[in-house]
C-alpha cells in the first residue's frame, strides 16, 4: 500500500506540475471542489503497477490518488516558495511570486484519455 501511495505522488508531479500550480494559485473558496486532469496514458507511461491496480480496484486507486493530490500541492508549493526565495533573496518578489499559493484538500484526479476499448 504504501509503494501504491509514492507511486501516486510520483505521477502527479511528474504528469501534473502545469494543472498542480493551476490548482494551488486559483483562489478557490475552501469547500469547492477541483478537478485534477491525469491522462491514463501517461500515468500507465509513468507507474504501470499502479495502473494494473486501478483497473482491478478502481475505488481504492482513485481514493489514493486524491489522497496524493492534496501532497502533491504542499510539495510543490514548498518548491515554488524554495525557488522564489532563491531567486529573489532581497526581498523583490515578481508578480507570480506576490499570488498566495493555497493547499485545497478538495482535489479531485480526474482520468482523462481512457481508451474506448475499455
């Protein structure tokens, strides 16, 4: 279980970053609910083993997967926070810097790309 779960914040930073960042600057209400667009393609791409578990128990895999969303945004959030300071160490932040970044436990993996033959 545990290896399912790094599997699961495996691919959503390595699939995700672009809807991942989208999701942590939106500015959404805390009791909205946000999807999480991840293509089966890349995730069957990226952890196979994770697929072949989702196809056998669909309800635990996708639970897994939101679980690893709300991590997935606290890592990259910490990253983005890490690289701004970085590069702005005098205290000039830019624009994107200055938007608060929000965790939203209400993420919700949507598997997009399914094949039809499924």
């Amino acid at each position: 279980m545990e290896a399912m779960r790094a599997a699961a914040l495996r691919v959503l930073l390595k699939c995700c970053p672009q809807e991942l960042e989208r999701v942590l600057r939106c500015n959404a209400a805390p009791e909205e609910h946000l999807g999480l667009p991840l293509s089966v393609i890349s995730l069957a791409d990226c952890e196979p083993e994770l697929t072949e578990a989702l196809f056998l128990r669909p309800l635990e895999v996708l639970s897994l997967l939101d679980d690893a969303a709300v991590q997935a945004q606290s890592v990259l959030k910490d990253t983005i926070e890490k690289q701004h300071t970085e590069n702005e160490p005098h205290g000039n932040q830019t624009a994107d810097a200055q938007i608060p970044l929000n965790v939203y436990d209400n993420v919700h993996v949507r598997l997009v790309g399914l094949p039809t033959s499924l």
